[in-house]
C-alpha cells in the first residue's frame, strides 16, 4: 500500500485524530456553539471536502489539515490580524500526529495549494506566527496547531497582509508559487508528486460528528 492524501470529510473524520472528531472552535464564534453535524452537512454541500487526511503506506494517519472557504470559519473573524479575506481558502488547523514526520506538515501544505488552485479559488491565507529567534522545533511547530510559523509560510510564497503584534494573516495569490523562480522548481515538483497521490475525496457516506 503507499501512502496517500483523502479529501477531510465526513467519511474520513473517524480517521482523523480524536481531538478533531468534535472540535468546532473555528466552526463557532465568542460564546456561540456550533452543530458539527450541520457545519460539515452544509461544507460538504457547498464546497466538498474541507480539507486533507494525510495516511502513510501502512494506512496510518500522520497527519491531518482543515482548510475551507474563509468564510465558513467565523472564528476566524475574532482572532488577531483578522478578519481573512472573503475570496481566499483558508488553512485553519494541522495535526501532525508523530513529532519524528516534519515532512508532512510541508506535503499537507502542498496539497493545500494543489486543491485550492483546482478548484479555482484565487488565493490561500494562513494565520502565522513571529517566534523569536532560536525558539524550538517543538515549540514552533507542535505547541499550536493553529497559527503556523511566519517564516516557514514565507517559505511557500505568503505575504503579510496584516500583522498584529506577534500574530499575522499571511496570503498566497494562487500562481504565485509558479512565479517565484527560486521556489518554483522544488514546489513542483512536490506537487506532481502529491497529485500522484491524492485519491477522489470521499463525500458520501458521511459519518458526522
């Protein structure tokens, strides 16, 4: 069996790690809840799968990542540097599920780009983060799982498009990654890669939570 990515869905949440079968924190906003049954029923009907489940050649999960249209995540509204644009896909959450996998954050990054590019959207945004110099890999990369490294979205082409205090929204204009002469050729070719691996994501037969 080799590794492959499946679209986040109903059908595949059960696969995800548990603290994501319930979550509904992007999904809500202050002191409102949120169905999570309803957010994926009417996500799934809109925009289809929300995001990607990332399985290695033994069928184990390594990671995960949520992605949606930006409006489909009212929390993100109240964060810092906030509101995300309208028009862009947003990257909202990833999970790596073993510290010893970095690599995989980057392939759930790259399959982030490849399906929104796909589906046409016209940009991805992502909420980042200044870490001061020297800050651990662990600390970088494992403490949060909701705003990513400032420098490791520079690294795919994002660009501030606010920043308050250490927490900044971060966009990528779809077809940047091609125009970037210096990141082009490895992104590429990661990305051909990846689309070898990514299967029809799986919408019906959902099994919400």
């Amino acid at each position: 069996m080799t590794p492959r990515l499946l679209g986040l869905s109903g059908a595949t949440l059960q696969d995800a790690p548990p603290v994501c079968h319930h979550c509904v924190w992007w999904q809500s906003r202050g002191a409102r809840g949120a169905s999570k049954e309803r957010w994926i029923r009417e996500t799934e009907d809109e925009w289809g799968a929300w995001g990607t489940v990332y399985y290695d050649d033994d069928g184990r999960v390594l990671g995960t990542m949520q992605s949606a249209p930006a409006p489909l995540f009212p929390r993100a509204h109240d964060l810092p540097a906030g509101p995300p644009s309208a028009d862009a896909v947003l990257i909202t959450c990833a999970i790596i599920v073993d510290r010893t996998t970095p690599w995989v954050l980057q392939s759930l990054f790259l399959a982030a780009i490849g399906d929104a590019k796909e589906r046409g959207a016209r940009a991805l945004e992502a909420f980042g983060y200044h870490y001061a110099e020297g800050e651990s890999v662990p600390t970088r990369f494992h403490l949060h799982h909701t705003v990513f490294p400032s420098d490791f979205l520079a690294d795919f082409g994002f660009q501030p498009v606010r920043i308050e205090g250490r927490v900044e929204l971060a966009r990528l204009e779809l077809g940047g990654i091609i125009q970037d002469p210096e990141l082009e050729p490895a992104a590429a070719r990661v990305l051909r890669e990846l689309k070898g691996l990514l299967l029809p994501q799986p919408v019906p037969g959902r099994s919400q939570a």
